[in-house]
C-alpha cells in the first residue's frame, strides 16, 4: 500500500503535527511511507529524513500541487494532518480520487469529509462527530488511539524488595527470582546473609543477571524498602516493619510460627501465600504491575 502524509512544521505551525505523524507512520511500516511537506522557516523535515522516510516537498497547500502527487504516487492512503486543508478541500480529493482513502487528523471538532477520522487526545470523544464526518466514517477517538513515542512505550522500571528469610531455609529465593525475571522492567533487591546455604548461587545469579542486586547483611533496609514498589517476604519481623512504613507486600509463611502473623495479615486484606504457589504468586505480582 502506498500511503502519504501531508503535514507541515514551521515556527508558526509549530512541530507537533510532524511529530505525532512519524508516530503514526511507524504502523505502517511493512507500507511504503511519504511525507509531502513544504520547506519553511524552522521546519522540522530533516527529523523525516533521519527517520528514513522520503520527502516530496511542496511550495503550496493548493489542491492541484496535492493532486498531482497523489496522483504520480498511486496513493491509496492519504493521511491529512493540517489545519489549512478544510472539508471543501479534502471532498475535492476524493472526487477526483474515487478509490483513494483519505484519513484525517482532527484536535478541535471540525467539520471533515474523509474516511477515517482520527483524534488522538485523550478527551476525544466520538459523539460530537455525528454530524460533522460522513456516513460510515470511521471514527478513532480518545486515549485508545493516542499517538505515543517511543520512550513513553517502554515500561516504567518498579522495583521490588525480594527477602525470604536470612537463611532461606526453604530455598524460595530463587523459585521467586525465576517469577520476577520474566518481567523486563522489574528490578530486584534480594536481602540476604551469610547463613544463606545457597549463598554462591545467588552472587552467580546476580553477576548474570543486572536486574538483580543481592545485598549481604545490609544496613540499608528501611531505605531500600522506601524505594520500593512492593516487597516479597516471609510473615516475620519485617511484615512489622513494613506494614508500619506503608510498603506493600506479598508474605509467603515458611514456618509454623508465621500463622498469626498470616491471620492478621489476611483479615487486613494482604496478599499472603500459606505456602510458595508460583500461579498465584504470579497473580499477586500481576495486581501490583496493573
């Protein structure tokens, strides 16, 4: 499919319009992709250029100049992102394009003759198009449809405090890790000491594995615990500790002497395992990553 977009940046326009359009270009990316810009003061067509699109450069917003291209191009998609080009301009396009699909960018409730109609702020609300688009256009409205860039994509990075005990007497520490590492954007803190019997076996793991950083007989508890989204721990003295600062937690009861620590803990509505369950313990991580 050969799709193009008109759009234009300037220090008048501004360059939001450019800027959003090369977020939308990116999903059509198994298409072939133009932009058709004129060249203005303060512009912003090289970040086009170095986005590996072609430009064809126009010297006017005349329907004849958009027509032509078009027209040259076999266009199927044309995408309209400019407030110069009015419902009379783009119902002129498609009389003489009967087969052209022309998408539309709108911010401000105006009147259009297109084929699909995108607002892509989050306050986009399809009613108010009823009478202003044509009879079967497809409407994409609100924060369904917000053209994000790349960087606002990428998950927000949540760390976790993962302490299971000083000696991890039933080894969950790394039954918990294996759960938390299928999540990239997580980070953990595993508290630990030196009677961990499986001690080397975590140092490995945390050399291999930058998403992990093992504290031995830390003194910085309260604080790593402060910067944490949630914590995974046993029902013990720290349950105490952080139910008192207000940090969020999954207990797991790894002794006997834990059950009215977990009946407290489960009439105040924690998440609390009476014993490792890796399904649930998914679920519990999953509620706090929502």
């Amino acid at each position: 499919m050969n799709i193009l977009i008109r759009a234009d940046a300037s220090f008048h326009i501004g360059t939001g319009h450019i800027m959003r359009d090369l977020v939308l270009a990116q999903e059509f990316a198994q298409e072939s992709v133009v932009f058709a810009t004129q060249k203005l003061r303060g512009d912003c067509n090289h970040l086009i250029e170095e986005a590996g699109y072609a430009i064809e450069h126009l010297s006017s917003n005349t329907f004849g100049e958009l027509d032509t291209l078009v027209k040259k191009l076999d266009i199927d998609l044309l995408i309209l992102d400019h407030y110069a080009l009015n419902y009379a301009y783009e119902k002129q396009l498609k009389a003489a394009n009967p087969k052209l699909k022309l998408m539309v960018l709108d911010d401000t409730y105006e009147r259009h003759y297109c084929d699909i109609l995108l607002n892509h702020n989050i306050y986009a609300d399809p009613k108010r198009y009823k009478r202003l688009v044509p009879k079967g256009c497809e409407l994409r409205c609100g924060a369904k449809y917000t053209l994000l860039r790349e960087e606002f994509l990428e998950p927000k990075k949540i760390r976790v405090l993962l302490a299971m005990g000083g000696a991890d007497t039933l080894s969950l520490t790394s039954k918990v890790l294996k759960i938390l590492l299928e999540y990239p954007h997580i980070r953990v803190d595993v508290i630990t000491t030196r009677a961990n019997t499986n001690l080397e076996k975590l140092q490995s793991c945390a050399k291999k594995q930058k998403a992990i950083k093992l504290h031995i007989e830390t003194k910085q508890l309260a604080s790593l615990a402060r910067k944490s989204h949630f914590a995974i721990i046993t029902p013990s003295v720290l349950a105490n500790e952080l139910y008192s600062i207000h940090v969020p937690f999954i207990s797991i009861q790894t002794a006997t002497n834990q059950k009215e620590m977990v009946r407290f803990l489960k009439k105040k509505h924690c998440k609390v395992l009476k014993r490792f369950n890796s399904k649930k313990l998914q679920n519990f991580i999953e509620e706090y990553l929502r």
